[in-house]
C-alpha cells in the first residue's frame, strides 16, 4: 500500500499543512491533543475538504485540488473507527456489523471478521451491554465489513480504561500483522506507537516536524 497525502486546510487557529507519504502496514499519526491528527485523516476520509492538495492511496487519486478531483466519501473505500466507536445504540451488534457491509458488495466473508475480532459470543448484545473495549471491537468489526482499502483509526484507545487498552491491543496487532489492511493510526500515546506502528507521522501545531526534534516521552503515555 503506498498513501501519499499533502494537504494545506486551516482549522481554527491552526494551520494544516503536510505532506507526506505512509508504506507501512501501520502508520501513526502522533502529537499532543489538538496539533491536527484528526483533522488530517479526517481530510483523508473525505469528511472535511482541503482548501489545497492531494490524496492518493494505491495510485488512486481520491483528491486533487489541482485537477478538481474529489471522490465522495461513499467511493473512497476507506474505514474509520471513530473515538468512542459511535455505534447504532438501537442495533444489536450483528445489526452494527451488518450496516457495515452496505458496501462489501459480497467480497469480504463477514465470518473472517467475527472470528478474528471474536465477536461471535456478542452479536445478539446491544452497545449499552458492551465494555468500552468490545465496543470498540465491534466498531472496528464494522469498518472492516465495507471490505475497506484503507483504515483510519482516531485514538480508538483514548475513551476505554487502561485494562481495556490491554485487552484490544493485540487485536490492532492482529490486523495489522494478518490482514493486506493499511491501518493509519492516531494516537498521542507514546506507548501505542510504539508498540503498533512501522512508521510514525509527527505532527505539532499543523506541520509535520522531524523525529529528532520531537519529545514523545512527554505527550500521554
């Protein structure tokens, strides 16, 4: 998978500016709380148009601002796992599962995904029986059921206590090692980074800023 992205956006009093390219199964997006991370992959997704640049995954032009090229996020065919999950709270989770699969188109078995996220005892619960960390298991479970070409994970870890972190770990680090899933992943968690990514994306105040000068020891570990 390669992703090229550069993007220039003001978002507040901050100036999105970036450009850069990800070729890892598992990149982090990595700063302190309001440098920007979500509002990159949020551009990547398609839910927030750049004033300026380009995005490209797998030579699939999704943006041009140049060429007037900007794919709805319906055809982007990208999965996102949004902070706090955002489950239907009506829908039990077979159904949560289900509404993700509006997209597959029949290519991806849904029984890979249950299996691999151990979702099969959980399909009859609803959200409000769920730990955060299942919920969060299952929110994933759904972005994989468009049969996604990229994943976009925001902080899924930042709302769900430290047991729970532990819990849901190694099922990051399943897909990431298992499935021919490019995952970019936000955090400004020194130890989800390292423990998950191939490659890291420092970002502080809008721009991308060299390894070397960045301090991860001191951002939420």
């Amino acid at each position: 998978m390669s992703l090229e992205v550069r993007l220039k956006h003001p978002m507040g009093k901050t100036l999105i500016d970036v450009e850069f390219q990800a070729t890892s199964r598992l990149t982090a997006i990595f700063g302190k709380s309001g440098s920007g991370k979500s509002s990159i992959i949020n551009m990547i997704a398609g839910l927030v148009k750049p004033t300026e640049g380009r995005i490209v995954v797998d030579s699939r032009v999704l943006f041009d601002s140049d060429l007037g090229v900007n794919i709805p996020v319906h055809q982007r065919r990208i999965g996102y796992v949004f902070q706090d999950g955002l489950l239907f709270p009506h829908f039990t989770v077979e159904q949560n599962l289900s509404y993700g699969r509006r997209f597959n188109r029949g290519v991806l078995e849904p029984g890979v995904i249950i299996s691999l996220l151990d979702l099969a005892v959980l399909l009859k619960r609803k959200p409000i029986n769920l730990s955060g960390g299942e919920k969060q298991r299952v929110a994933i479970g759904r972005a994989l059921m468009s049969n996604p070409s990229l994943l976009l994970m925001d902080e899924p870890m930042a709302s769900i206590d430290e047991e729970r972190k532990l819990e849901i770990l190694p099922y990051i680090e399943t897909l990431r090692d298992e499935m021919k899933l490019p995952i970019i992943y936000v955090s400004h968690s020194a130890h989800e980074v390292k423990r998950l990514a191939g490659d890291v994306i420092y970002i502080d105040n809008g721009r991308i800023i060299p390894q070397s000068a960045s301090s991860p020891p001191s951002m939420h570990d």
